[in-house]
C-alpha cells in the first residue's frame, strides 16, 4: 500500500516543513508497512534536497502567493498532479505547521477523514453556533439547522480517488467564488466543511489530531499544531 502525504510550505514555513517531515520519518506507520511519500509544494525545492530518512520527500515547485491564497487554493494545487494522486492508495494533506507526536497508522485509513475541531468538540454544542459560511453567494453556504460537526482543516484526506474528487469540487466551488470577487468566511476550511455535509466522513478523528500547542490538552497529543498563525482560529472562537 502506498500513502502520500501533501503540504504546502512556502518562504518563511520552509523550516516548519522539515520539521514535519523529521516527525513523520518517526511516528507516520512506523512499522513500515506501508510505502509513505512525503510531497511538498514549495517555491524553494532545493531546500528539501539535503533531507534523508525513511520517508521519501519530493518536492513540487510552486509559485509564492499571498495568504489566504497559499492555502485558499490547495485544491487547485492538488488537482493540478491528480494523475500523480492516482499512483496512491491513500492521499492525506497535512499543514506544514504541524508535528507528529504520536505513532499514527492504520487508525487513520478510511474513505473519508476529517478532524473534529479542537474548539468545537464539546458535548451539546449548537450547531447553529458552528462557524460555517452563512453568506447565500457562498459555495461553502451551510443554512441554519443544517451540519453537525465543524471540521478543522489542517488534517484530513482519504482514499486517492476520494481525494482527488473532493479536490476537483472544491476548486471547482473556489474558482466560481472568486470570479465573484468573494472568498469564504474561513476560506478552504469553509468550502472543506460544505462538502462533508454532502459527502459525510466515513472516519472523524479526535481533536488530538489538531491539538493546538498553547492551548489545554484535549488527551494524549497525536498530532500537534505548533503555534504560528491561530490567530485565525482564535478568532472563530
């Protein structure tokens, strides 16, 4: 079985990435019974080539956009080597400001996953209180009493063939948006969770999959979110 695992690091997240990579070649099937790609895009490949370990990394080139658009159009990224994709049993995409902490392997391995979001895990939330898109011009829209889980966006994947179609609607969902000058409430997060309401994840991870660093353990750390950027998830809160 072969797993690819995909991030997105440009310029200043470059060391953020090795980083990651250095914990998968760790904790990501480390009974090696699986084949593991580690593929980044970047704008500065050449920084991957002195990396070794027991993952393979490969790098893509990637031109540098500005934020949100460097994460805003990972589906855009990712349809554009769906025929690579294909060469996969399972694709997952990871955020480059993330670390490994735990061993992870066959626990993961579904159709669909997605991670609940660490701040909206609790018991008996609203989901009106969730933080979908409520903007009716908005693919990602998510009317009133509709959802149940809100999903955060830095873990997920699946299947390859899953995967690669999820892409292909979501960028096709974006380019329509931004033709209209309009990008999601929490840009792909948002697009992301419209599509688990109409394609339900077949696996929902815990938090622990997400846990941000500076915030109050949610259990036993599998993956963690290094603090850099939670200033968007601080304000959906």
């Amino acid at each position: 079985m072969k797993i690819a695992f995909l991030t997105i690091a440009t310029n200043k997240y470059i060391d953020m990435a090795k980083a990651l990579y250095e914990s998968m070649c760790t904790y990501a099937f480390p009974d090696n019974s699986v084949e593991v790609d580690f593929l980044c895009f970047t704008n500065l490949p050449h920084e991957f080539d002195t990396l070794s370990g027991r993952i393979n990394c490969k790098p893509i080139y990637l031109t540098h956009v500005p934020f949100p658009l460097i994460s805003l159009l990972r589906y855009q990224y990712y349809s554009s080597i769906e025929t690579i994709l294909k060469n996969y049993d399972y694709v997952y995409h990871i955020d480059c400001d993330m670390l490994l902490k735990d061993s992870i392997g066959g626990e993961i391995v579904e159709n669909r996953v997605c991670v609940i979001h660490p701040g909206f895990s609790f018991q008996g939330i609203d989901v009106n209180t969730l933080p979908y898109d409520r903007n009716q011009k908005s693919k990602a829209y998510v009317p009133l009493n509709e959802g149940k889980y809100y999903y955060q966006n830095c873990f997920q994947g699946g299947l390859s063939c899953e995967f690669v179609n999820m892409c292909k609607t979501l960028r096709n969902d974006i380019e329509e948006n931004l033709r209209e000058n309009y990008i999601a409430l929490w840009h792909d997060e948002s697009y992301m969770n419209r599509y688990m309401i109409n394609n339900t994840p077949t696996l929902i991870l815990p938090p622990t999959y997400a846990q941000p660093e500076s915030w109050k353990s949610l259990g036993p750390t599998k993956i963690l979110h290094v603090d850099k950027n939670h200033k968007e998830v601080r304000m959906a809160i």
